[in-house]
C-alpha cells in the first residue's frame, strides 16, 4: 500500500507542477452543417486528450506555454490538424471537419507482388531496429499505402487515417497520421513527419514495473530530455557533454567533376584526364568507383566543451534559443549504446574514451533554433539529427509530458 501511495503522490507532483503558468485550449468541431459531438481531440505528441461535448464544445486543461499542432479525429470525417500557440493567455478556436468521400473507381487495382518488401522496410525505418521495435505491431497497416517512385528512386508512403500503433515494450498505444514518408535508396536518406498521440496500455502490476523501467531507459539521453535539459541549463547534471563538430574537405579525394569526367571517359573506351601523379588504376572503372564513394568531407571534433551560458538565449519569457556554427557532437554518459548498434549506418565515429557511450550529433539548419520548457522545438524544421537519436524512432517514443520518476521525485523533496 505504501509503494502505491508514494506513485500516487509522485503523480500528483507532476500534475501540480505542470499546472504552474499554465492555460486552456478550448474551441468548437462542426461540419458544414452543425455542431459535431464526440470527435476525439489530441495534442501532437502528448497523451492529452478529451472530445467534444453534445455541442461540439471541447476543453484542454493545464497546458504550458509553447507551439502545439491540436489533432481532430471523427468517424466519417477526414483528420484535421492545426497548429496553435500558447504564449501568455488562453486560446479559442474553431474547427470545421470535411466528410471522407469515397469514391468507386473503375480502375482495377492488382495486389503489388513486392509490398512485403516495402512493409518491412517502412516498419524498419518507422518504427526502428531497436530492442523494443521487437514488441511493436502496427494493427492496421491496411490504411497505408506504399510505392516505389522509379524516377526519383524513392519510396513513399501515405495513409488514409491514423496509424494504429501498440508498443508492448513501453506501454503505449499511439494513434500516429502520417503527414509525408519518403525515403531514398541511392542516397539513403530518410526523411518523415507526422502527427502522433499516445494513450497508456492496461497491464498487470508485472508490465507496470516493466514499462515504468524502458520508459525512463528510453526518456534518458533521448533528443526531448537534451531540449528540456538545455531550457533548465542542467545538461551537464543530467550526463550530457557537448563538442563542436566541424567538416573539413577530404583532400584525399578527387573532385567529382574530375572523377565523373574519367568515369565517362573510361566508358567510350578513351584514356583518362592527366593526373598529378601516376596511379597504375587510374584507368580502370573500379579505380574512379572507388573515389567516388570516398567520403566528400571529414569530421574533426574539437574536445573542448560547449559551455552552456554561451550557447543558449532567452528568446522571451516563454522561449529560449540556441543558435551555433558547425555541428554539435552531443555525448550522454549515463546509458551505454546497445551492442549490435555499431553495427548500424548511425554509429558516429568517436574517440576511444567515447566508445559504448551514447552518441548523436545535433545539425543546424535554419538558425537559430527555438524550443521550449516542454522539450518541444519551435521549428522542428531547422534540425537535424544523426547518430544515436536517428537510430532511436517510434519504437523508443514518448510522450513529450512523460516526466520520469527520478524528476518526480526530485520535485517532491523540494516540495517539502
């Protein structure tokens, strides 16, 4: 009963601490003809949640300052998303949902003989090919389509509604709208985006224990605990190091207009551009292959840390900024990397005192960057990560209100 109690107790903790400065989202959900009651409101990324009343009226409680995407989910009705902000006062909007048409087409559709093959790439690029993507299922993959664009040599994906996903690893049951998903065979790049909400999984007391455990592992060293852990100025309390991370040219490599035009050359059967020095290959296809895939730039990583006080800002009262040049080479010493992730195109090369430790690195691409309290970020599309938080998807995901134990209970101490 005592261990129970003390839950309960860390419980309302972080609700009261969450109920500081906070606000209300509330607004109205109607067709083109009347009030809609019952559609399911969502906060991207959050486990808050409600629906509307018998006159389409719906209210969001205790919610902080910072930029949210409000998600509307109605059976007959196409999803709707909509970005708001709470800066320092409640908001009200108004939401009108478009009925889901459907459409008899004549054309007759063949079952695609390789959409096995595109299944199990998108679950391994969605979900992830981490420890816990092994208790992930998506329940309904068919609301999502998948083609190979042959021309851009991409796949993509899409879907007609919420994905359905259960993580028996964490303990969530995340609704996920996937906005846009293409990924990119010859340069191997991945890129999506989406809408996503969280609910908890009932359990026994025995997957309680165990999610509350993965939650926290997966939380710890994660991109939302730097974000918070920055907003606090706490990152070197809560086991992150930062360095910078810069490119330098590859001066071991030819350019690639000098390597394309040798390469076009040795195919009409002519001898190679003149080199500098005398290479015995330097006119076998192979040779120029070879150089091509040879990286463009090096990394050097400067081993002097960041300081925070000259990396972050406030931006107002709410906000705060970082903004830098170059890369952040970002280390969590607290958590090891799992043993087969070296093994992945995400490991990040590092100095040997580094190794086993969680490594990612943080890339600017439209500055500065502006993130809140939350952990959320302002304008998600001036990052990018790589390394360890590129390898860690949804499978490793929570919600951006998980607050873990140990800061639960660092709350209440100081509440006493």
């Amino acid at each position: 009963m005592k261990r129970y109690f003390l839950l309960l107790l860390l419980i309302l903790i972080t609700a009261i601490t969450y109920g500081q400065n906070s606000f209300v989202v509330s607004g109205t959900v109607k067709d083109h003809q009347e009030n809609l009651s019952g559609a399911s409101i969502y906060l991207n990324g959050f486990k808050i949640s409600t629906s509307t009343d018998k006159n389409g009226k719906f209210v969001l409680s205790n919610i902080t300052p910072g930029s949210y995407e409000l998600l509307v989910q109605m059976i007959g009705y196409k999803p709707y998303s909509k970005k708001v902000i709470v800066a320092d006062k409640s908001i009200n909007v108004d939401i009108t949902l478009s009925e889901k048409v459907t459409e008899l087409s004549a054309v007759v559709i063949r079952p695609d003989p390789n959409r096995d093959y595109y299944l199990n790439l998108f679950k391994n690029f969605f979900i992830g090919d981490t420890p816990n993507s092994k208790e992930c299922d998506i329940l309904n993959l068919n609301v999502l389509s998948l083609y190979r664009d042959r021309d851009k040599g991409t796949l993509v994906a899409s879907s007609n509604d919420f994905l359905i996903i259960e993580n028996r690893a964490l303990g969530y049951r995340i609704k996920y709208m996937l906005d846009k998903f293409e990924y990119n065979f010859d340069k191997k790049v991945l890129f999506f985006a989406g809408y996503s909400t969280f609910e908890e999984m009932e359990g026994k007391s025995s997957d309680l224990k165990r999610w509350i455990k993965n939650r926290e592992t997966a939380y710890n060293g994660s991109a939302i605990h730097f974000i918070k852990s920055l907003y606090q100025r706490t990152t070197r309390e809560e086991g992150f190091v930062m360095y910078k991370r810069r490119e330098i040219p590859n001066k071991d490599r030819y350019p690639d207009s000098l390597i394309d035009v040798n390469l076009s050359q040795i195919m009409k059967g002519k001898m190679v551009t003149q080199l500098s020095s005398n290479h015995k290959e330097a006119n076998s296809m192979s040779y120029w292959l070879k150089e091509k895939k040879k990286p463009r730039f090096l990394h050097h990583l400067e081993r002097k840390d960041v300081l925070i006080d000259t990396l972050v800002s406030a931006f107002n009262e709410n906000i705060k900024k970082i903004n830098f040049q170059d890369e952040l080479f970002i280390v969590y010493k607290n958590e090891k990397e799992m043993p087969d992730y070296e093994k992945t195109p995400f490991y990040q090369s590092r100095p040997v005192d580094l190794q086993g430790k969680q490594v990612s690195v943080l890339k600017m691409l439209r500055a500065p960057i502006y993130f809140y309290k939350n952990g959320m970020i302002h304008n998600p599309q001036s990052t990018l990560h790589s390394g360890f938080w590129a390898y860690e998807k949804m499978a490793d995901s929570v919600p951006l209100d998980y607050v873990p134990i140990s800061s639960s209970k660092s709350s209440s101490k100081k509440n006493r």
